[in-house]
C-alpha cells in the first residue's frame, strides 16, 4: 500500500471494521453498547500509560489489526486501547510508529486514519520532544502552534484517493485555533505553565547535530522530534481537528554540551507525566463540557 494508492480507502476500511467488531463482541459480553469513539489519543513516548486510565477499556495489539505495523522503540507499547474518561469515548495508541523504524510517512500515519474513521473527528497528539528553545528546561510543556517538517517523506506522497481526501489539502490551521485557545484555558485554570511554539520534524533515528540545532532555531523552531507531522497531515486531509502538545525532555544538541540519549527523554516524561496528563485530563473535561461525550 502506498501513500497514496486506490486501496487506501478499502485499508482504512478493514482496519475499522477490524476494531469494531472487537468493540461489538466486548459490548455483547457486558451488554453495554458498542464505544463510539469521538476522540483520538497518539500518546508519546512515556506517555502510553495515560490509555491504562480509561474506563471500561478494549485492548487490542497493532498486530491484531490489518494495516497497523508493530512498534519497536522502548517507551511504545504497541496497542490500541478503547474506552471513557471523564464521560469522553476514546480511542487511544499507546505508542506510535515512525518512520526511522523503516516505515514510510504514510505507513507511520495510517493509524491516524483509522482513528479518525472510527469516528475520532478530533485527534489529541503529544509527544517527547528536544528543545530548541534555549530558555525552555526539560520538563516544559509546549501546545503546538504550527510545525516544519523535514523528514523527507511525505504520507500524501503517491495518487489520491478522492473518497479519503482532497489532493492539495490546505494545513493554514493544522492545529486547530479553538483547540489550542481551549487548551491555554485548562492550563491557565489548572495552574500549568504552557508555552507555545513550532515543532520541527527530523527523519532520526540519530538526534539532531549542533549545526541542525542551529538551523532549526534559525527557520523559527522551538522544539524538535521524529514523529506527529505524518499524523497531522493526514488528519488535515481527512478534515479532523488536530491538537499538539510536547513534551521537552532535553535541550537539543550543543546547547548545554551534553551528550543525549533516550533514557533521558523517557526519565523526563515519566517525571513530568502526572503534569501531562493532568493538562490532558482538563482538555478532555472542557471538550466533554463542549459536547464530545458518549
């Protein structure tokens, strides 16, 4: 299956109907009816265990659906996890899948897809991140605000499927303006220091050297990682809205002259998760508040 190819739409399809014959089977052993999700969680790197917190929860492993590729890298456990929280229909990843894994932009993005064919129409994207920003320590927050992408791939790459999406899909509000107003308000009422500013993605696995810092400050980024972009795009081209929240775990190279590694990025994840997902629990009560609930 390529980025684009006529098979896209039937892929999504099974992949789809995959889950929600699971859901149905689980919804016929409780007598409850079958989760509708109304939102998506990609759950970054030391993060996936914010999925454990969902109610009544239907595990399903990337392995069991058709189109999903295993996750490899520490800190992804490599599952989908469907259930409530706070009165909100989810469907989480638990870990992601990137394209320094040996996967295209499209391969890495399609369980976007099927998300948002499972009827997350809003899609909540977090990930670890490097900081570019000199004045910004590990452990800070960013809400994205828009992104660059340099991973010299792309998940549109190919012919298009008209029933999935437009050829040329505009990204002038990828991260959707209202979701990002919304998520300042729960930091702002929770009391959580929330910056703002522009991710840039980098193909890896290898992290950034100090030259690539120094022109990724120069082209106006903030923070850097090897994964979302894929994600937001095609999301973008499905129509769904999009936020984007990082992590910064280290300060990216030649900043401070340290040598990075990824058991620092996972440390500061797990050190800052409780924050995170404090913020993530307060975007999905204001959203429910809104209207986005079972």
């Amino acid at each position: 299956m390529t980025a684009q190819s006529p098979a896209l739409f039937e892929a999504i399809a099974a992949a789809r109907d995959t889950i929600t014959a699971r859901l149905a089977e689980a919804a016929a052993r409780t007598g409850r009816a079958p989760l509708a999700p109304r939102v998506g969680l990609i759950l970054g790197s030391g993060l996936g265990g914010y999925a454990g917190g969902l109610a009544d929860a239907v595990t399903i492993d990337y392995g069991d659906i058709p189109g999903f590729a295993a996750s490899g890298v520490h800190g992804h456990q490599g599952k989908l996890v469907l259930g409530t929280r706070h009165g909100v229909p989810c469907v989480a990843m638990a870990g992601r899948i990137h394209v320094y894994e040996g996967h295209s932009a499209a391969q890495a993005a399609f369980p976007a897809r099927v998300l948002i064919a499972l009827g997350a129409r809003t899609l909540l994207i977090t990930n670890a991140a490097g900081g570019i920003n000199p004045d910004w320590p590990p452990g800070t927050l960013m809400l994205i605000r828009d992104h660059i992408d340099l991973l010299r791939d792309h998940p549109l790459r190919g012919p298009n499927d008209d029933r999935v999406g437009p050829r040329f899909p505009d990204m002038t509000t990828a991260y959707a303006p209202a979701l990002r107003e919304l998520a300042r308000g729960v930091a702002e009422r929770a009391g959580i220091e929330l910056r703002e500013g522009v991710y840039v993605a980098m193909p890896g696995p290898t992290y950034e050297t100090p030259a690539e810092v120094r022109m990724l400050r120069a082209l106006g980024a903030d923070a850097t990682g090897m994964s979302t972009v894929p994600e937001v795009i095609v999301a973008a081209h499905m129509g769904a809205r999009v936020l984007g929240l990082s992590c910064i775990t280290n300060l990216a190279a030649g900043i401070t002259g340290a040598a990075l590694s990824h058991d620092e990025v996972t440390e500061t994840a797990t050190r800052v998760r409780a924050t995170f997902e404090r913020l993530l629990d307060g975007i999905l009560s204001e959203l429910a508040r809104q209207g986005e609930r079972t």
